[in-house]
C-alpha cells in the first residue's frame, strides 16, 4: 500500500526542517524523509567519553537574521566564544580582540603590534562596506544597501584594499577556517555579509552541542522524521508525485528537495528538465577535524586561535580550548581541543601525530598528554561560494517539485534556515519568487 501526505520533504537538514514546521504551521499535511539514521544534515553531535564532540568545528552565530526570527537561542542555552583571536606569531601568542566587546583585552591588542596604522587603515577600507550589507532581500530578490559594482574574490579585495604583512595573514586564516578555503577564491560581497555578523554577535555552542539546533527546529514538527528512508526517485504520476524510497512508496501533491547539492540534482533536476533551470552541483570543501581530551588546558583563552606566521608550522587553519568557551562540552576535570585542518583535493591528509604538534605549538604548551577523543573526516562541510554572489536559486524547480539548502542560498546556517523558507513560501503561495 503507497502512503500519501500533501508535501514530503526530503531530507532533515536545517533547510528541511525550516520548510516543514511552516508548512505545518500553515495547515499543511507534511512528512520528512531523511536517508541518514539521525537528523541535522551536516549538523551532527557525538558523545564520546563524556565529551561533547560536533561533526567538524562549528559555531552558531546568534546575530543571523534567520536564526533571530527562527531560533529560541535562549533556549539553547548558548556558550560563548570571547570576541576575538588568539594569533600565533614568532613571539609567542598574542590576542587581538574587539574593543567593545572585550574590553579587558585591549591592552594586549594594542600592545601586540598586529596591526599597524597602514594595515589597520587598509583593514578598514576593506571591510567598510560591510556597514552596508545586508542579509535581507526585498521583493524582487535584490540586495537592499548592496552598492553598485562587480562582486570579485576575497582574495582580490584584500589586494585592491592593499592589506598586507601579519594582519592580512590573520585575516586570511580567520577566513580560511571560516569559508574553508585558503586561496581566497570566495565571493568578496559573501566574506562582508559574514564580517557583519561576526561584528554584530558573537558565535557560541549550545549546552547540548550543535545538533540541538536541528532538534529544536523538529520538535514542533507533528509527525516524527522518518530516518533511514533513502529516497531514490521523484516523478510526476497521475496528477501527483510518486516517490520511491528504500522503505517503499510515497504519492504526495508536492515534493521538497532538501539533500545535499549531488542528491538534488538527481531528484529534483535529474527528471524535471534541469537542464533548463541551470542547477549545476555545487563544488563542496572539505574539512578534517580532530578533538582531543587534556587533564589542563593548554590555554586559558576562551578564544579561537590561528597560526598568522610567514611559515605556518603545520596544516591547521584554527584551534581552540574549546571547553573554556563551552564548558558543557567536557566531564569535570576535563578539558577539550578542538584543531581543524582543510581537506580537499591534492591536500594530504594529516595524521594524528602532525594535528596535535600543531595545535600545541599554537597554544605553546605541552601536548604529550593529550588523548585523541574523536576524528571527523567531512569533505563535503560547505558549498563553494565563488563570485559573484548571486540572488537564490528558484525554489520551484517543476511543477511540483522544490528544492532548497545552503547550496542554493549562501554557504552558511543563515542560508540553510532562509532557503527553506523560501521553499514553503514557494509551496504556499505559487506566485512567490
């Protein structure tokens, strides 16, 4: 016997989820499906030992718009990183954080030498736009206060700003662990828009780990996901949409797509004339994580930390205590690091022995007793994010048939939670953009 609901949405990721609990709100009869046996997409969390451990580093930034307007942040309870770096130089460790925010650190920002006057003036006409952006868009699909101009890569900006010596270093790695990247090939327009949220909030972990997001996001939802449920075709039948799935068949009067780039493009393009609507797979970065367990700290900065000297001394592009910012993260007595590296084509992949080396000679201490807690290989973390930054894709791509994540917004939590609005605001109102 074929189940039947109004809206199937395929896949629980962020962009999944958001689409299905506004469906549902609006009186929509909707399921999810999601092929993995848990839900959060790429958002995962582990417990190991007594440790926290997310599936690649990340952070939740609270000054998103979609996570204000979508999110119950308190409810998450959110463990905030200090508002800053800690940047390893030849001389040791220095900190340059945000005047306003952590004021307690501005001597030792001002007294590192980081930032001298023609750098700090370069740094500020690079990022003055950023005042501007906006992560808004009005009816039409435009960026309000975008000004005119061509959208070129980071790492052109930066060279036409004339930013150079340790700070564009510090700059660079910040990003590089931000955008996954290290060539600054991503859309200059998309760095800013992420530069105005970092300025205008500042990232943290919640109690329970990252996952608990996607968890807030399917607890309102009236039906339980589905896991485990691989969706393998999506095809117009009848009047409807027949979806065949590795647990059995599906007819539904709409179908929303929301996999990773590589699964959308077989099952809302590969029948439904992609070729006309210009999908494209995105191209995905990788990222290696590793997380360690340490009896002490081996910092007690609460801060992320990147390696900003001429010669890198090994592949990672940030560490950081993560247990002194998130504290929920490690059992009493416990302490854990986090270090990431890029994984990609061409890149070897760092062992062990050559993550942890780095990651200690960051912080300036003694890594011999650090235990490994967990080791995540993700390579595809993030969507590419190229110039020029381009309004979303369209939400419907067949009649019928939608689709929306990251990869058809911007690479980020902001893009996932605005996609899938997007997407049932598509279903809801045929008319929308």
């Amino acid at each position: 016997m074929t189940d039947s609901c109004e809206v199937l949405v395929v896949g629980a990721g962020l962009a999944g989820l958001q689409c299905a609990r506004e469906l549902q709100a609006a009186g929509r009869d909707v399921q999810v499906w999601e092929a993995a046996d848990d839900i959060g997409g790429r958002i995962r969390t582990e417990q190991v030992d007594g440790f926290l451990v997310d599936r690649g580093f990340q952070v939740l930034n609270p000054a998103y718009p979609a996570v204000r307007r979508w999110v119950d942040v308190g409810a998450l309870d959110l463990q905030r990183f200090g508002a800053g770096l800690g940047v390893r130089r030849d001389e040791g460790l220095a900190v340059l954080a945000h005047p306003l925010r952590e004021p307690r650190l501005i001597a030792g920002t001002v007294g590192s030498g980081i930032a001298t006057p023609h750098d700090a003036a370069a740094l500020l006409r690079w990022a003055a736009p950023a005042v501007v952006r906006s992560w808004g868009r009005d009816d039409d699909g435009r960026r309000p206060g975008r000004r005119p101009g061509r959208d070129v890569t980071l790492r052109h900006a930066l060279d036409d700003a004339g930013l150079a010596g340790e700070l564009r270093r510090v700059v660079e790695q910040f990003f590089a662990g931000v955008l996954l990247e290290d060539d600054g090939s991503t859309s200059n327009d998309f760095a800013l828009l992420l530069l105005r949220t970092f300025a205008l909030g500042v990232p943290g972990l919640p109690r329970l780990g990252m996952q608990a997001l996607p968890r807030q996001l399917a607890a309102s939802l009236a039906a339980p996901v589905r896991t485990g449920t691989r969706v393998e075709s999506v095809a117009r039948e009848a009047g409807s949409m027949l979806v065949r799935a590795s647990a059995g068949e599906l007819r539904a009067e709409q179908v929303v797509v929301a996999t990773d780039p590589a699964s959308a493009e077989t099952l809302a393009f590969g029948n439904h004339g992609g070729g006309a609507t210009g999908s494209g797979v995105s191209a995905m970065k990788g990222v290696l994580t590793h997380w360690f367990a340490a009896s002490e700290p081996p910092s007690r900065l609460n801060l992320l930390c990147v390696d900003a000297r001429k010669r890198p001394g090994g592949p990672l592009v940030n560490t950081a205590v993560v247990s002194n910012a998130a504290p929920a993260y490690a059992p009493a007595g416990r302490h854990l690091v986090q270090a990431s590296a890029l994984l990609g084509p061409g890149r070897p992949v760092p062992g062990d022995d050559e993550v942890r080396r780095h990651a200690a000679e960051i912080f300036g201490a003694d890594a011999s007793g650090w235990e490994l807690v967990a080791r995540h290989e993700v390579p595809d973390a993030l969507p590419a994010q190229p110039p020029p930054l381009r309004p979303p894709g369209p939400a419907e791509i067949s009649p019928g048939v939608f689709v929306c994540g990251d990869h058809r917004s911007t690479a980020s939590i902001q893009g996932a939670l605005e996609s899938g609005h997007r997407a049932a605001q598509a279903v809801l109102r045929p008319d929308f953009g």
